[in-house]
C-alpha cells in the first residue's frame, strides 16, 4: 500500500491521470492471461505495463488526503478515492454511480452544473470553487475542489475529474470570526466615544455611529473619506506624523489631541489614542483607535483661562484706579493754575493793548517776545484761546479716566446714555483716532431712550471696538465711521462701527469672537478682545455682529434692546 499524502501540486496528477487514461478510459485494463496461444510475447507486454500503471495511478489516488472523483458527462460517479468516500460517509459501492445531485442540495448543484458545462464548452479547468456535500447521515461539509475535462483515447470529452479538500473546519473558523467581529462591530457602534478604522494612506475603513454624529457626516460621505479633509493643515501635519511613528515602533500612542473640521465647518476637540492594525500575517495594514469628544472640556478651561485673565484684568483696573486717582489730583493742580491764570493773562493783554496800540501809530512796527507786534496782536488772543481750550481738555481726560476707573463694574442696574458711553470713548482713544485716521466721523442718533446696564462695560466694548477699527487702517487715509440709533419697531438701540481697513479673511470671520482667536498674535494680540467684548453685550441682553469684506473694511454692530420699566 502506499503511504497517505497530501496533494501539493494537483495538476500533476491531472497530467498523470489523462496519460494513463488514454488508452481505456471507460474501463480498467484486464490482467492479460498468461499462456495464451493467441497473444504474441509483444502485446502480452503492453497489457502488463498498461495494468501495472493503472493499478499504481489508483493505489496513488487511493492514499492521498485530498478528495479524487470522475464522473461521466451526466454527473455520476465513475470513480472516488477513499477521502471522498470518508467525507460523504458512503461506502464505495454506493457512491459508484450515483449522481451528484444526491449528496448536494438544489443551489451547490445548480453551481455544480454552471461549473461543468462552463468547463465542457470551453475546456479550461476551473480554479477552486466551494462545493457544500450532504453526507449520508444528513450532516453537511465544505469542499474546495477543482473541475477540469476528461477526453477518451480519440480526445471525445467523456466526463469530468478533479480534486479537493475538506475546508469545513476553516470555513466554521471563518464564520465565528465573522460571528465575532460582527459582535464585536455591534458593541463598538453602541458606545459613546467615537472609534475608527483608517487604512496606511489615512482613508477611513471603519467608523462607529458615535463618530458620524460628531462629525455630520452620512455613512457613506464617511466610508473612504481622507483624514486630511476634515482637518486644518495643521492637525493633518500633527497626524501624519503620529502615524508613522506608530508604523515605525509598532507602539501605541495615547491621548493627544485632534481639532476635526465638522461638515458645517464648526470645530470639535478630540482626544485621540491610535494602534498598528495587522492583517492575518501580521502586517501592517491601517491604524484603529478610540476618539473621545472634549470639546465642552476644551471650552470650559478656555472659559476658565479667560476668567483669569478677566480677574487680572480687573487687578490691573483696581491698580490703574489708584494711580489715575493720584495723577488726576497731580495733573489737576497745574493744571488749575492754567485755567485760572490763562483768562487773566488774556484779559491784562486786552487792558495794555491800547498803550501798545498808540506806540505803534507813533513809533512804527517793533518787536514783542521775538515778533513784530503787527503780527503779534492778530495771534496773542488765539493763543490765549488755545490754552484755555487745552487746559479744559486735559481737565475733562482726567475726569474720564478717573471716571473709567473707578465705576464698579459689577453694578448692572445704571441707566446709561449710549452717547455719553460714545462720547467718552471717543475722548479716550483721541490721541489713538488722531494717528491712525484723517477721516473719523461720529453720527449721534437724537433722542436715544436710557439702557438699564453698566457704563463702564459699555464703554470698554466701544473702546474695543474702535482700537481694532484703526488697526485695521492701513494708512491715514481710510475712514472711520461711528453712528448710534434707535429703531422703534424692533425696540432697539444699535452701534454701528465701520471702518475702510483690510478686511477680515473669509475663514476667520466665523471664528473672531472664540476665546484666543486672534490674527494679531505676532503683534502681540491675546485674541480676548472681541470674545470679552461679545459677553459684555450678551450680559446685557444683546448681540454683537460683524460685516466685513477683504480689503474693503469691516462694519461692527451692537444691536441691544431697550429695557422695560
């Protein structure tokens, strides 16, 4: 007997089988009769060789762990090794003729079928296919066999032949994996943090439910979708090269953070962790991980950074209200003394100037602090003006500012006139409005109803409001506009704040008022301005917006209703 083997190259017995099969393919030689007066020595011998090879061709298919049929044209068959008959559980007797589709259900015969006169018409042996056999206790098993043409000694097809292998315990395998991936995916979909599946180039392959809600996203927008589409070019960076550290080192990198561009163009904060995932011989093949949303934890310590830097602010404004209460007193001494002397200096001019006047007509022209008096009788009264008018501006700046110092700004209740909180800022940043424009303008809408709110915030959103307006100037030429009104219908006080300066870029507008936002950084912007200047308005029941245009300026509008009572 020959040993059982496992069939590595299947095609080789296929060549075998049809060399042996040429001569009688429909039947097995008979073992010639030795003695035989009618046979010659020569033919004697042909007949030993043929029925010595045919008995070794059987013995070798008989010993192999692979399946072997032949079946005639009609499918019945003609000659199974022991495998096959161990597989189906039939004894050889039985399976001898019997039809295939006696150990195959409607549909495996019906491919069974497809497969043969495919292989019939054309001649090419099919590649492996799975067969699902029904074995005589009624059980089932999977086969992956083979089919390909068996000819007679003229080359008239007569059948088929093939060989196969028993894959039931592989496809059992598959399917529990399949099973327990499918669970697996289930509980993935199920949990609240978002987890996902990309291949080496970053395409998503997988993704859970949690993460098509985050995102806004459809599945099938999602399926396929590059990470470098819903994230800024920098987080794409930042990806890129946590990625390939983590192919690089095979190790798993954990909590970091991703800013992922939602598709509305809204901002999400994810903390991020990611792992090498391998196909079934171990290599690389994409990344997995686990996304935990932390927007709201994001704004919440941005929430609390800018809480401190609106406690320091208003330390700052607690320090700047004592050295303001301290310079007005010094700054208003002096300048007492100006306002006090400055008309009498005046009026003692107009009491000499006619002795001055009579020396003139006598004497001619002559000379008075280094200028003819011609001259200087025309310009002593504007000069004296000029001081008086300077002096009473100093007087009113102190005023403001030991004012803006020292109101208390938690005091919600004041009745404040807009115009007054206009007019006051103006007055501070004059020096501010002077360099950067010779074009500022100010419209006061007539018969503004009273705010129920606070001055000093007011006014610290309009001084905002008007800085960022001259830096946005590029020369002194641009404009600035400030005009208040009030619509009647609406109830409504607004503040409009145009300026013709550069313009805010299209994909920053959206982000100006988000706490440390700001395109001013390299000039040493906080980006807190507008974010603290926006709450301001919203704690008083109100909105702040903005219009801007590249290169053509941009329009800043409070819109804050008139309270009741």
């Amino acid at each position: 007997m020959y040993p059982r083997y496992r069939c590595r190259e299947p095609f080789l017995f296929y060549l075998f089988i049809i060399a042996m099969r040429m001569k009688h393919p429909d039947r097995k030689p008979k073992r010639p009769v030795k003695g035989s007066k009618k046979e010659s020595g020569q033919l004697r011998r042909v007949q030993e060789v043929l029925w010595e090879s045919e008995e070794k061709y059987r013995a070798v298919l008989e010993s192999i762990e692979e399946l072997y049929y032949e079946v005639d044209l009609a499918g019945n068959l003609t000659f199974s090794n022991d495998s096959m008959g161990e597989i189906l559980g039939y004894s050889k007797d039985e399976l001898t003729g019997m039809n295939n589709r006696q150990y195959m259900d409607q549909e495996t015969a019906k491919k069974v079928y497809q497969a043969f006169n495919q292989v019939y018409r054309t001649g090419i042996p099919t590649k492996a296919f799975d067969w699902e056999l029904i074995r005589k206790d009624g059980t089932r098993r999977i086969v992956e066999t083979s089919v390909s043409l068996m000819h007679d000694s003229k080359g008239q097809a007569i059948g088929f032949y093939g060989i196969g292998r028993d894959i039931t315990e592989r496809k059992q395998a598959e399917e529990a994996l399949r099973q327990s991936e499918e669970k697996y995916r289930t509980i993935l979909h199920s949990i609240e943090e978002g987890y996902y599946e990309v291949d080496l180039a970053g395409n998503f392959t997988f993704f859970n439910d949690f993460l098509i809600k985050s995102l806004g996203y459809t599945r099938e927008e999602l399926m396929g979708l590059n990470n470098r589409e819903y994230m800024s070019p920098d987080t794409a960076k930042l990806v890129f090269k946590t990625f390939s550290e983590v192919y690089r080192t095979g190790n798993p990198k954990r909590d970091f953070e991703w800013e992922l561009i939602n598709k509305d163009g809204t901002r999400r904060f994810v903390e991020v962790s990611v792992s090498l995932m391998r196909n079934e011989r171990g290599q690389p093949k994409g990344f997995y991980g686990i996304a935990r949303d932390i927007t709201e934890r994001k704004q919440a310590e941005e929430e609390a950074r800018l809480h401190q830097q609106q406690m320091t602010q208003a330390s700052k404004m607690v320090a700047l209200g004592t050295l303001v209460s301290g310079m007005a007193h010094e700054i208003n001494n002096p300048n007492n003394f100006i306002m006090l002397n400055a008309p009498l200096l005046l009026e003692a001019w107009e009491s000499g100037r006619p002795i001055l006047e009579e020396y003139y007509e006598k004497h001619g022209d002559f000379l008075l602090g280094g200028m003819k008096y011609s001259e200087m009788r025309e310009n002593i009264p504007i000069l004296f003006s000029g001081i008086f008018d300077g002096s009473k501006r100093i007087k009113q700046i102190v005023e403001d500012l030991r004012d803006f110092a020292r109101r208390d700004t938690s005091d919600m209740t004041q009745w404040v006139d807009v115009n007054a909180v206009l007019k006051s800022a103006v007055t501070l940043l004059s020096n501010t409005i002077m360099k950067s424009t010779n074009h500022f303008s100010t419209e006061y809408g007539k018969n503004l109803p009273l705010l129920k709110g606070n001055f000093q915030r007011f006014e610290q959103v309009i001084i905002n409001l008007i800085q960022n307006a001259c830096q946005a100037l590029p020369d002194p030429q641009g404009g600035i506009s400030v005009t208040t009104s009030y619509d009647e219908k609406k109830r409504s006080i607004l503040i409009s704040i145009q300026d013709e300066g550069m313009g805010i870029p299209p994909e920053a507008l959206p982000h100006i008022m988000e706490p440390f936002f700001t395109t001013k950084r390299d000039s040493g912007g906080l980006g807190l301005g507008l974010s603290i200047s926006s709450r301001i308005v919203k704690e008083h029941g109100g909105a702040l917006a903005f219009i801007s245009e590249p290169r053509k300026g941009t329009t800043a509008k409070i819109i804050l209703p008139v309270n009741q009572g």
